[in-house]
C-alpha cells in the first residue's frame, strides 16, 4: 500500500484486535446486560441531547476504523463486502461474549456502529492508497464510493451534533473515557 511490507499491515491489523478486545472484553464481571432495539443510542443522544451517548456511538465507529483500514491494506483485492462482513461478524461475536462472560452491554447498536466503523477504515484504506500508493489501479474503481461514503458519513454527523447541540459537559462520559485511557497505559494498575 504506502511502501510498508504487507507483514507489517499483518500486524497492525492483529494489533487492532487485540486492542478492541481489550477495550470491550477486558472489565469486571457484572456489567453484562443486552438491548435489542435497534437504534437507540441515537435516540437517546437526541432526545437528551447528550454528549455521552454520542461520544459511545462515534467511539464505537472510531474503534473499528483500524481494523477495516488494515485489513483492506492486506486483501489481495480491496473489497467493501469483506469489510462489512468481516467487521459484522466481529463485532457481533464480541457483542454475545459480551452477554455470555458478563462484561458489558450486548447490543445491535453496537454491531451497526463497529460496521459502520470498519466500512469507514475500508473508505480510508482505499482512498489513501490511490492518493499515496504505488499501485493506484488496485484502488482505482473503488475510490469514488469510498470518498463518497466517507464524506456523506462525515456530513452526516457533523450536521446531526451540530443541530442536535449534545450537552458535552457531562462529567460521566469524561471519566469512563479516562478510565479506558488509564486502563490501555496501565494494564495491571
């Protein structure tokens, strides 16, 4: 892709799993529940116009960007269906972990905004490598959609939280976002 042996695309992609699972595995025991609406963590940033629950949704999106990135950089053929598919099914297996080890909250929401997110890391791999790689022709019928799709989804957000004005001083999701920090810089702390 951008003259780094694909070896090196292994890795990191390796690397981009064992950090989501880290970040949605690795919690004590007792928080796992399940919520089968679809939807309604944006509902809910909405109507509350909370900066939370919106920081969850673009969270979620952001933490599988790496892992469709990476994983278009070591396809033979870049393909928007293996994105999807592969950050689908993923996520949905972290999701029914999640349910049956009891650590976290098991929802469809979740498997929609970690696709979403793999789409987007798609988009980026294949724009960035028509933009700066040696092999331009292995990207170049897929660019337009790609640039299409990550410009309509950065569109969309910014328009929907710059309408919506989420209230970002809310103290919660500031500290369950320092306390992740803390916890991928100090594993055993």
């Amino acid at each position: 892709m951008y003259h780094i042996h694909k070896n090196s695309y292994r890795f990191l992609f390796l690397l981009s799993i064992a950090v989501i699972l880290y970040a949605t595995l690795y919690r004590e025991a007792g928080q796992g529940d399940i919520e089968l609406r679809l939807f309604w963590t944006i509902k809910r940033a909405w109507s509350e116009h909370s900066g939370y629950y919106w920081y969850l949704i673009l969270g979620n999106i952001a933490l599988f960007m790496p892992f469709g990135f990476f994983l278009t950089a070591i396809l033979q053929k870049p393909d928007w269906k293996k994105a999807a598919m592969m950050g689908f099914v993923f996520s949905a297996a972290i999701e029914v972990s999640q349910v049956l080890l009891d650590r976290g909250l098991g929802e469809f929401d979740d498997v929609l905004h970690n696709t979403w997110g793999s789409l987007m890391g798609y988009c980026a791999a294949v724009i960035l490598g028509y933009l700066f790689g040696h092999q331009k022709e292995r990207y170049e019928g897929n660019v337009k959609g790609a640039g299409l799709f990550f410009g309509m989804t950065i569109l969309m957000f910014t328009i929907l939280i710059l309408y919506n004005r989420p209230d970002w001083s809310v103290r919660l999701w500031r500290r369950q976002s320092l306390c992740l920090l803390r916890r991928l810089l100090y594993p055993f702390y």
